[in-house]
C-alpha cells in the first residue's frame, strides 16, 4: 500500500496547487468560454496521445455541454498504433488541415491540451486557430515545457501561441515518484490534473451562463429513462456544426 498512498499524496499535492496557483487563469478561461455560448459558438476541443483523451472527456458527455466538438484525429490520438502517432505529432502541416476539416468560427474557442507543449501538431493548431481569430486556451505542464525544447521549425511551444494558459501543475516527465529498486519514475498525474481543469472550466462557464439569465445547453446521461429524449433537441440544434457525431 506504500506505493498507492504515496501516489494518492502525490495526485493531491498537484490537484491542490492547481487550486492554489490557477485561479486566475482558470476565471479567465471560463470566462471566454461563457462568451462563446453567449453568442451561440462552439468549444473545440484537441490534444494528440494521451491528451486527446481530455479532450474526448467533455464531448457528448452527461452533466457536460452539448456545443462540444472534440477534434478525435486517428492519426495522432494513439488509440491505435500508438507508436506511429508519436512520429505523427511531430510532423507539421496539421494545424490548417484539421482547421479546414473542422471549420471554427471567430465565435468559437478552441482548447489545446499537450502536457510538453513542444510538439508541432497542438502548436501548429493553436497558431492557426489564432491566425483565423479563434481564442485558444492552453492545458499543459509549464515544468516540463520551460524545461525542453520546441519541436517546431518556429521555435515555440503551446505556451508561447495561445492566448490563456493553464498550468496543469505537473512536474517535468509527468511521473512523479520512485520506488526503491526502480530508477524510472512512476505514477503520472497530468491527465488526472487536465481532466479536473477541464471540468472545472466547463462547470464555471455553465455557473456564469446562468448567471446571466440563460439556459445552458447540458446533456443528461443517455442511460437515464428521459435522456435520450431531452438530449434529442440538443443533438439536433448542433447536429450541422459538430463533426464527430
């Protein structure tokens, strides 16, 4: 049990200097996020390995907002020959073909999650979002990105091209202890981190949508005996603008 309370400590270390340290940016972002529902826009939503999986946690999701669209590219996410898609984040070129396939508006946000933020594809991505007036907000591990070099022919990194970054207080190489007998750290914590700020990003847009006297667009779990029904009309109202559904 050693191993799981020191992980447990470790995950709560991190959650609580989230806490403590992103206030400000996390206000900032949901803030941006509030607008883009203001003016009926949609949330984007993209990160290539493990990261496409925070993304992927608040599309079509229960309790979560339906104006989601996360950006699932089969080449970069992983979930299949994963070690190809290490190669493939790397390469650059990804930022206007996934924006052309997508197609966000001025209206819109997109979310960029890279825990380095060194790679090309979520750089390039971010940059092009920025160029065609898209707000970016950035999840990702200032340790490790201020601690490494960028893999794009620019020279920057996630951090330098979006517009709000948020820290997902993690440290640089993401594992985060050692055990005796093993020199490789273990025990990884940012996408437990990135899934928690995401969330929160969209609980505190929902709480400030509703302060303004609106009806945010959630959706209920579909195994519930009237979601599907309420869900229907939300599908519907976003059915032309989301790809992935």
């Amino acid at each position: 049990m050693k191993a799981f309370s020191t992980y447990y400590e470790k995950v709560q270390e991190v959650l609580e200097k989230v806490k403590n340290t992103q206030s400000e940016n996390l206000e900032k972002a949901a803030e941006t996020l509030a607008q883009t529902l203001g003016r009926d826009g949609l949330i984007h939503a993209f990160g290539t390995g493990h990261s496409h999986l925070v993304a992927e946690e608040i599309f079509y999701r229960a309790g979560g907002l339906a104006p989601v669209n996360a950006w699932l590219e089969p080449s970069l996410t992983g979930q299949e020959q994963v070690t190809k898609s290490e190669y493939t984040e790397r390469m650059e070129g990804w930022g206007e073909i996934l924006l052309d396939y997508h197609k966000p508006e001025p209206r819109d946000t997109l979310i960029v999650i890279s825990n380095s933020g060194r790679n090309a594809a979520p750089i390039e991505v971010a940059a092009s979002a920025k160029n065609r007036g898209i707000p970016v907000i950035a999840i990702l591990s200032t340790d490790h990105s201020l601690n490494t070099t960028s893999r794009h022919s620019s020279g920057k990194k996630l951090l330098d091209v979006a517009d709000i970054i948020i820290d997902n207080c993690g440290v640089r190489g993401d594992a985060t202890f050692q055990l005796p007998g093993l020199k490789t750290p273990i025990g990884p914590t940012s996408n437990i981190s990135a899934f928690f700020i995401v969330h929160s990003l969209v609980v505190m847009a929902i709480e400030k949508i509703l302060q303004q006297g609106q009806t945010p667009p959630v959706f209920l779990s579909g195994n519930i005996d009237e979601g599907r029904e309420h869900n229907e009309e939300l599908l519907e109202r976003y059915w032309s603008r989301i790809k992935n559904w």
